[in-house]
C-alpha cells in the first residue's frame, strides 16, 4: 500500500495565506491617504460660521450647512470641495486661514475668482459679546423691515472698543452673503475726502480758502473771480448742480462713456447760476463745486486727484479697501447697488468725479472719520474752518441740518433712554456725511458728547442709510445706559478701558491688522429705464 501524501496545493495553501495575511497587514503603512480625502483634514473646517452656516461631519463626508440648504461636499485633488447637490451644485469652495486667526470659506465665480461666503467666528470682537449681539440683532431687524438686499456696519466706542458687521447678500443674483469688508460706491461721502486733501493744502500755505476760482482754473467758469475756495467748500457759491435729469440720461445711455471732469463743468455752465456767490441766505447743494475743487487740487499740485487722495489718507491710514473709480484699479469687485430690485451697477464712475466717485468698506470709512476726528489728518485750525457751519435754508426739507468745509451737522432721531426719560440733547448731535449713488447708501458720523464713530454702507438706493445710525446709536446708547459704561472723547483708542460694572463682564482682545480681503464676484448689470436725478446723484 502507497503512504498517503498531501496534495500539492494544500502546500500551496499553507505558504500563500500567511503571506497574504502579512501583506494585509503591512500595506497600510505604505499607503499614505491623500492629505484631500483624510477625515481627520476635513475635520478641522467643522463648526460654526458667519453668517449662519455650519460645517459638520456626517460619517466621513463634511457637510455644508446654511438652513434650509445643506450639501455633502465632495473632496478634489487639488484640495477645493464641490457642492454634491441644490442650487450651488457643481461649484467649488475651499477653507483657508483668515488674517482673524479663523478659517474662511470661499466660493469660485463663474469667471474663477474667489469670494468669501463664510468665516468661523466675528471678525472684529473688541466689543462687549452682549453689545455686539445687539448690534448684529439691530441689523437683522433693518434688513427684514425695510427689505434691504445688504448692510454693512462700523462701531468705534472710546474706551470699549470696534466691531464691524454685516448681514444680508451682497449679490441677489448669486446669493453671496454681505461680510464686514465688503466695498462699495460712496457717493458724496467722498467730498469729505476731497474736503480733507483742500485743507491739507491750505495748511501747506499752497493755497487760500479765499483764493477765487479764476486764479486756479482761469476762464473755466463764467464769474469765477468772485467764487472762492471756501464757497466751493460749503455750496454756497451758487454754481448750478450739473447732475440734472437730462444728464442723468446721458449717463445711463452710455454707461461705458468716460466723462472728463471738463465736461461736467461745460454741463454746468449751460445753465444760469442759482443766486450770486455768497448771497445772504442762500445755499445749494452742487457736485459741480466739488469737481472744481478736484481740479483745483491737481493744477495746485501737478498731480492726479486719485494719487492725492491715496497719498495723502488711503496709504498714511492703511485704508486697503479704498479706491478712487475709474482711475484706480480695484482688486476683485463691490457689492452689487440696487434701485428697488434692479441692478445698476454697471456705471462708469466718472460722471461722479470728485464729487462722488470713491470705492470704501465700512472699516476704513470708520478709520478715515476717527483720523479726521482726532487731528491727524488736519490742524486744529483747519479743523475749526472745516466745522464752520452754514445754515442750509430749507434743503431737503432738513430740520437741524447745517454745512461746513465738506462736512455736515445735524441731529438724529435719539429715542428716550431705557428708564423711560428724554436724553440729553447733546446726545443726538453729529458731525459727518451723507451720501446717495446709483444703488447704494452712505452714512459715516461721529458724536462728539461720546466719542462715538458709526459708518453705514448699503446696496440699496431707496432706503436712507441714516435709519441704521440712528438704530445703531440707539443700540449704543441703551448698553451704556444698561451697563454704565459711558464713553469719553478723551479716550479716542481706547487705551484706557473702564472696569466692568456688575451688571456683565466685559469682553476684549486686540485687533489685528488687515490686509487686503479676497476678490469678489464681478458681473455687469443692466438698468432698462432712465432713472431720475435723486436716484443717482452723489
């Protein structure tokens, strides 16, 4: 009888599987995951975001969170994600750390630029958490109540603090959200900046508030030997407001055109005077003043107004977000203006020229008006002249409101303090500027009894920008009524913080410094009917 032999794949058998199982168990650490598909990558982006988005982690897939929508978001190759379905399906978005020490979201455009659509965290929070709430709660309520498409908000409280918030869509079409530095048109808030750079120059002895407009610009308008710097300064000079209904139209058929300041003026002077240079009693707001006064500052100088401007405030005050349109390119795009549900965006802003032609955010107008406040930017001198206010006889059917060297005075609506009494009149009290622009609203002031600076900017041209002043100063002033944390004058950085009351515990960290924020979106827009003077005037 043959012994019995094992057959020969059973030797196999006994050679391959414990090989198998070591190559099991060893490839894994040869294997590196890419670092796009590691969980534990994805899982750094979880939390909350502003505005009113989160990022979670549903098993190994990171989830997109803004109520009511949400998407699985997909991981690439090169470390973007894509929107797995809904409306932002197919785009990309991708996390990157924030100059806030937070971590930022942002979405790719059509044309392949970045915008922001969300940061972990409040970007500014100097202030007390319950104030801020308060503020971010004010500006909710704005919003839903006067139908507005964005709001973008300044607060600077001596002693306390800054926040700078927004809410809202800076662009309907897209639904991108509005973030605390997005940029907008100013209008006429740039004639403060104008205002400024003619002083600075009055304080280097180059020029006069009494020099007439003929010795600067002769022959250039009729009568200009008995018209001033200073009438320029504060509208009393009587020189028609070139910005009609007429012009207007010329504007909006040919929204591309680039308008030489020397048109504007020849517009101008087609038209009779409103009274004498001077007059008694009279007053008339006229852009026309303020593009004499760009010219001025440049024959004076022998430079271009828009390199006035940046050498004189934007770079000195690290105002990044600022920009004199068309002249200065602008990195990345503003938000979008609105007339009711329209966009009128597409506009070539040298119609505006000196007189309304600025790009801003709401942090550097807010910069920008505590310089000018604190006598950086001008003496004490100059600063007297600029605050040498002028009654306004009737003008926009203004109750309180007054007119100096490209600056306004006037009073808010102060609402009763929270114990039921009138406050003091001294509290509704401000100096600043207004400004209105083909679909967008400005407000930057300041309050001299509480060091209080608010700049507002809005997407919207029907609604007055000094409703949300008014709600933010209100805001500012039940806190402190609250809290009896009263701001001074006398602390204009806030160096020296009050101690906290018993009724809270106060909040503070530093601010950091900003730089230049990631591009937005840009797309043309269209306005199919002619617009009326109000509606796009500076």
């Amino acid at each position: 009888m043959r012994p019995t032999t094992a057959p020969r794949w059973y030797h196999v058998r006994l050679f391959v599987l414990p090989m198998l199982l070591l190559l099991a168990t060893l490839l894994p650490a040869f294997y590196v995951t890419p670092s796009y598909a590691q969980p534990t990558a994805a899982a750094a982006y979880v939390g909350d975001y502003s505005p009113n988005t989160r990022i979670e982690m549903r098993g190994s897939e990171l989830w997109f969170v803004r109520t009511p929508y949400e998407s699985a978001l997909q991981p690439t190759t090169d470390g973007t994600y894509i929107f797995a379905t809904g409306w932002l399906v197919g785009r990309q978005i991708k996390f990157v750390p924030n100059e806030a020490n937070g971590i930022s979201i942002l979405l790719q455009s059509d044309d392949g630029s970045w915008n922001e659509f969300a940061r972990s965290g409040e970007i500014y929070d100097d202030l007390d958490p319950s104030l801020r709430a308060a503020l971010a709660h004010m500006l909710e309520h704005e919003i839903e109540q006067r139908g507005l498409p964005a709001v973008t908000l300044y607060v600077h409280i001596p002693g306390q603090g800054m926040w700078v918030g927004a809410r809202g869509v800076s662009n309907r079409e897209l639904g991108i959200p509005a973030v605390p530095l997005d940029r907008w048109r100013i209008a006429s808030v740039s004639k403060v900046f104008l205002a400024v750079v003619v002083l600075q120059l009055v304080d280097e002895g180059v020029i006069t508030l009494d020099d007439s407009v003929e010795r600067w610009l002769p022959g250039l308008v009729p009568n200009g030997h008995n018209i001033t710097v200073r009438q320029l300064l504060n509208h009393t000079s009587g020189l028609y407001n070139y910005m009609n209904d007429y012009f207007i139209s010329q504007v909006l058929a040919d929204r591309g055109r680039m308008w030489s300041p020397y048109e504007l003026v020849a517009f101008a002077n087609a038209y009779p005077p409103y009274f004498a240079p001077g007059q008694p009693e009279r007053w008339h707001y006229s852009n026309t003043n303020y593009v004499l006064l760009g010219l001025i500052v440049e024959h004076a100088t022998g430079l271009p107004l828009a390199q006035n401007i940046r050498s004189r405030i934007s770079e000195p005050l690290g105002l990044y977000n600022t920009f004199y349109e068309p002249q200065e390119t602008i990195p990345g795009s503003i938000m979008r203006g609105y007339l009711g549900n329209r966009d009128i965006t597409s506009l070539n802003l040298s119609y505006a020229w000196g007189c309304g032609s600025m790009v801003s955010s709401a942090e550097d107008l807010g910069k920008f008006t505590r310089a000018m406040f604190r006598g950086t930017l001008l003496s004490p001198e100059r600063m007297q002249d600029m605050r040498s206010f002028v009654p306004v006889y009737g003008a926009w059917h203004a109750r309180y409101l007054t007119y100096g060297l490209g600056l306004m005075h006037d009073r808010m609506g102060i609402a009763h303090a929270i114990d039921g009494q009138p406050r003091a009149e001294g509290l509704a009290w401000v100096d600043g500027h207004t400004g209105a622009l083909a679909g967008y609203r400005s407000a930057m002031w300041y309050m001299p009894e509480r060091g209080i600076t608010i700049a507002v900017g809005l997407n919207q041209m029907y609604t007055d920008a000094n409703h949300i002043t008014t709600a933010a100063l209100n805001t500012i002033l039940a806190y402190q009524e609250q809290t009896g944390r009263i701001s001074s004058p006398s602390d204009p950085d806030g160096r020296h913080r009050a101690a906290p009351t018993a009724h809270h515990s106060h909040v503070s960290r530093g601010c950091k410094q900003r730089g230049r924020r990631n591009e937005r979106i840009a797309h043309a827009g269209d306005c199919t009917r002619t617009i009326s003077t109000e509606r796009l005037s500076a």
